[in-house]
C-alpha cells in the first residue's frame, strides 16, 4: 500500500515536470516589459512627450536669447 502511494506520487511529479517543461518550450521565455533587450528598436529613440518637452524647452531658450 506505501510503495503503491510512492509510485503514483512519483509518476505524477514526472507528470507535472513534463507539463511544466512543454509550456515553457511552447510559451517561450517569460516576457518582462521591465527587462529591456539590447535589440529593441523603440529603447534607441526617447518617448514622444519627452521629444515634446525637449522642443518647448528649446523654444523658451530661444525666447530668453
């Protein structure tokens, strides 16, 4: 009775490992917006608003000269 439990205990840990590894081949790796990846194009150019910010910044300097 203890060596049946052993056994299936077993067989359903290989169960879920092998579950467990399809997803992650089928998935992919798990994406983090957080992480930034050197290939990215949209991480080289600044965010529009700070375009934004940058050219009325420029604007007032100009103003003050």
């Amino acid at each position: 009775m203890f060596f049946r439990f052993i056994f299936f205990a077993f067989i359903g840990y290989i169960l879920l490992y092998i579950i467990k590894l399809l997803l992650k081949v089928f998935m992919g790796p798990p994406k983090n917006p957080n992480v930034k990846t050197g290939d990215d194009k949209t991480t080289k150019q600044p965010p529009e608003n700070l375009v934004d910010k940058r050219k009325a910044v420029d604007a007032d300097f100009e103003d003050l000269k």
